[in-house]
C-alpha cells in the first residue's frame, strides 16, 4: 500500500495487516532539529486519532497521533537512541511504530501523497 497521511501529519503504511507509521517529511521540516522521541512500549493499543508517541525539537514538543486503531507489535529504537534520524528520513527508516491494524479499512479514509502535499502547503 501506499503512504496515506492525517491532517496532524501522520502517515502510515499497510502491508499484512501490519501499519508502519511515522511523521511526513513536512512535520519533520516543521519541527526544525529533533532531540527527543518517546515511543509506546510494545503491547499498547490505540484508538484511531490516540496521541501515541512524543518528538521534541529545539522548537516545539508535539503528540503523534495513532492513524489508525491497532497494537503496538515493534518500536523503533534507534530513533529513541538518536532522534537526529526523524530529521534525515522521516517517511522511510525513521518510522516510529508497527501496529498490528484493527481495522486496515480505516486508513481509506486518509490523504493519499498528492492530497495531503496540497494540504500541507496550504499550512
């Protein structure tokens, strides 16, 4: 599946029922320099639109909200250990959580790449 995106600039991405989420690469160039990242231990479940994660930069912290419902099945560790990452890769190896999905269908009713880029240059 493609990257779908939220309006609190999320994406996500299904594959096997699996999501993989993180932030879009405009968050990240909203945020400026990210020096913290707080994931969800594995386990947890969400509800669709749940803030679910924490990243502060220099100059705001901000939630990461969940996408879509689901469990928590991986974090990704190594952009706790360096935060610099969210920066560098946003929409590839800096994703945050994988979500064993509730509900995939629910992710239909998300941006795809040219909607949500029309929306983010409108902010």
């Amino acid at each position: 599946m493609t990257l779908r995106f939220t309006k609190d600039h999320e994406w996500v991405r299904i594959a096997g029922g699996v999501a993989t989420v993180g932030v879009s690469a405009h968050a990240a160039e909203q945020l400026g320099d990210v020096v913290f990242v707080e994931l969800p231990a594995v386990g947890r479940k969400f509800k669709k639109g749940d803030d679910m994660a924490v990243v502060e930069s220099v100059k705001a912290a901000s939630d990461v909200y969940a996408p879509i419902s689901g469990e928590v099945v991986e974090i990704n560790q190594s952009i706790v250990d360096d935060p610099a990452k969210v920066n560098a890769d946003p929409q590839g190896a800096a994703w945050f959580v994988k979500l064993k999905a509730s509900d995939p269908a629910e992710a239909d009713s998300l941006m795809d790449e040219a909607a949500y880029k029309s929306f983010a240059e409108q902010r």
